[in-house]
C-alpha cells in the first residue's frame, strides 16, 4: 500500500508530532523574561522614564536604531514594569503604545490613541472630524482623568513621513500638548529606525521632541547566536536545531545590519520547512530555503500594497531603468494610454517616486551633469521578474507588463 503523503501529514498534526514546541517563543510579538545584550539600554531608557514614577513628567525620549535591534523590545519591557508598579498608585498614570506604520492615516493614529485613553464612537467617530479637533477631544479626556501619559509612537519616522505627505503636523501637536493641558502631562516616546528622520522634521518640532535621546547599536554574529540559542530553548524540542543551522542563520542575519528579528523569523520559517517536509532536524538547507522565501514574500507583499498609478510608476522604473525622472515620466504617460488611465503631473510623480524609493523597491540617484545641473536616476533593486509575475495577474496590468 502505498503511503499517501497528505494523510502522513495530517496524522502527524492530530498526533501532535512536531519539531516546534512552543511557536509563540518565534514570534516578532513575544517578549522574552531577560532581554540580552540590552542591560546598557534598559537602563538609559528606565532612568529616562524613571520620574513618573516620582509623580514628574519625564522628558520626551527619542530612540534609534536599525530594525531588529531589540528598540522596541526594551521599551515594552520597561512600560510593563512600570505598569505594575503604578497599578498601586494613586497618581494617575497612562501607559499608550501606538505604531505609526500599522495606521495609514493621520487621523487613524490618532482614534487608536483615542481607543487606549478609552474614547468609545461616539466620543471619537472612526471617521469624518478635522484632525485638530481629534487633538482636542484626547486633551480634554487627558484633562478630565489627570492622565500623565507617556506615548510610545513605534516606527515614528514613517508619521514624519505622513506628516511631511500632508502637511497636516501632529508632531508638532504632541510635542506642545502640554502648553495645552491644564491637569496631567504627556511625554512622547519616539522609536526610529531611521537616524536620520530628523532631518525632515519642522526645527521647532526639533528642539522639543528630542529633549533625551538613545541609539541601539547592532548585535556583533555571536550575540545573535546567544539570542537564537535562547528562544531555540523554549521555542524547539532539545537537539531539533543543528549547530550548523543556527550559525548559518546568526551569519545571514549578522550581514543585515545584526538584525535579531531577522534572525529568529528565518529560523522560524526554516523550522516550518522542515516541518513540512518530515524532517526531525532543522538543517543548513532549510535555513537556506527560508531566506529566499522571506525575501521573496516580502517583496511581493510590498508590490501588491501600491496604488495603481505607482504600480505603473514602478513598471516605467523596470522598463527605463537608470534613466532620469523626466524619461521615466514619459515612460509612465505611455503606460497610461496603454490602459486609458488619465496620468498624473510630473509634480505629482516625482513626489511618489521618492516616496516609493524610501520603501527600498527602487533606488534614485543624483547624477552630476556638468553645466547641464545634476539629474536623479532610477533603478529597479529587485529583479524585474518579480514583478512581472506579481503584476501578471492583476487584469489592468497584464498588458503593459
């Protein structure tokens, strides 16, 4: 008889045989009982926040470092030890944390600040106030609770982004909220991965916003190995993951900036693939596998998230690559025509180029010209056969493409 393989695969999962104890453990989420290699860290920023403990605002705290650097991880741990300690208190504090790439909008990040200071929609609709007067109900439900607020904003270069797109300056907002407030405070806790935000910041958003500041630098090969080793133990049965295998995914994450995250997302996707495919151990190989399909997925993710006209934009880059915004414009006209799609300005263009460049999916640089000034050239940084075959299958673009 012959053994079918789906129903060998689906015994195992009723058995409950696996190779992965506890998948939570290889979570972005999951928050560990000792962070390593981060004590000098969790003491800046514990001594940073430390005041409202002493029923004083502490100052504004702007954190940087590459992603995967445990930024994040740290200021949760602190917020959750805090918490427990003010829970106590009668001194009322407000713990918020709010990552600014999860909301797409402005006023989104600001309801879901809303909805942690207990704002329901009736106070706070989802949609239809003027930004302003959002601010203005979250001071007033701050006034009305004496909250002392600190707000944790994650990835708070990508809301300078969206302040920058709009024109529209909570930063500005939120470092001033307490000019405003009569009763409670707020301290704004920015984390970057981004050192260079700042530079597209207003000058008087500057001088407040960064009243104290932390930089998370990156993890050496073998750091990572002792991070990796540490989640192998909670996280895989004993002897699952080979030597050979956890040094190969340190080194890979190690060439990326030391990025832990990076790291623990390979092996968890590379223990999936060996799971699948039956095998007791996660090997070199699974390793290797993992990390063509994370980077695959990934960009294949960010290709489907664009709006029509910069999927069109990023096909003229494709199809002109290296040539100058002007040359790439009237490549993207074309495209236009091609599906009956009225084109946008060049002004208009030009800014979302930049703003699909900051993404990493195409890569612009400054060109020097003699007396004829300097001109910016684009180039496709992932190969042109992936998308192709992510925009194949979208009707409007299987033409064109």
């Amino acid at each position: 008889m012959v053994d079918d393989p789906v129903d060998r695969f689906l015994d195992n999962v009723e058995s409950g045989k696996s190779i992965i104890k506890n998948r939570s453990v290889l979570h972005f989420s999951y928050l560990p009982d000792i962070i390593l290699h981060r004590n000098e860290e969790l003491e800046k920023v514990t001594q940073s926040l430390s005041p409202i403990l002493k029923q004083s605002r502490p100052s504004n705290l702007l954190v940087y470092g590459k992603p995967g650097t445990g930024k994040t991880l740290v200021v949760k741990k602190i917020l959750n030890k805090i918490q427990q300690r003010v829970e106590k208190s009668k001194f009322p504090i407000k713990l918020i944390y709010s990552n600014a790439k999860e909301e797409t909008t402005l006023y989104g990040l600001l309801v879901s600040i809303g909805r942690q200071l207990d704002l329901d929609e009736d106070e706070l609709p989802p949609t239809g106030l003027a930004t302003s007067e959002v601010f203005k109900r979250l001071l007033k439900r701050i006034e009305q609770n004496q909250y002392n607020i600190i707000l944790v904003v994650d990835e708070i270069d990508y809301l300078a982004h969206l302040v920058s797109k709009t024109g529209k300056d909570i930063l500005y907002q939120l470092t001033r909220a307490n000019e405003r407030l009569k009763k409670g405070s707020m301290t704004l806790l920015g984390i970057s991965n981004d050192l260079t935000f700042k530079e597209r910041l207003d000058p008087r958003v500057i001088s407040s916003l960064s009243e104290e500041e932390i930089v998370f630098t990156n993890y050496s090969v073998d750091q990572l190995k002792e991070i990796l080793r540490d989640r192998i133990k909670d996280a895989f049965l004993e002897g699952v993951v080979e030597d050979s295998a956890l040094n190969l995914c340190a080194a890979m994450a190690g060439r990326e900036h030391g990025d832990a995250r990076r790291a623990i997302d390979l092996l968890r996707v590379a223990s999936e693939i060996a799971e699948r495919a039956q095998s007791d151990t996660v090997k070199e190989e699974h390793i290797r596998t993992a990390s063509t399909k994370m980077e695959e997925d990934k960009e294949t993710t960010a290709l489907r998230s664009y709006p029509l006209h910069e999927k069109l934009l990023i096909i003229a880059v494709m199809k002109a690559s290296g040539l100058s915004t002007g040359e790439i414009y009237s490549a993207y006209k074309t495209l236009c025509k091609a599906i009956r799609q009225k084109e946008l300005t060049q002004r208009r263009v030009t800014q979302m180029l930049s703003e699909i460049e900051m993404s990493g999916i195409i890569s612009g640089k400054i060109i020097h010209q003699g007396i004829h000034g300097r001109t910016k050239k684009f180039t496709l940084t992932i190969s042109p056969e992936i998308v192709k075959d992510t925009f194949s299958s979208e009707a409007t673009l299987e033409d064109v493409i």
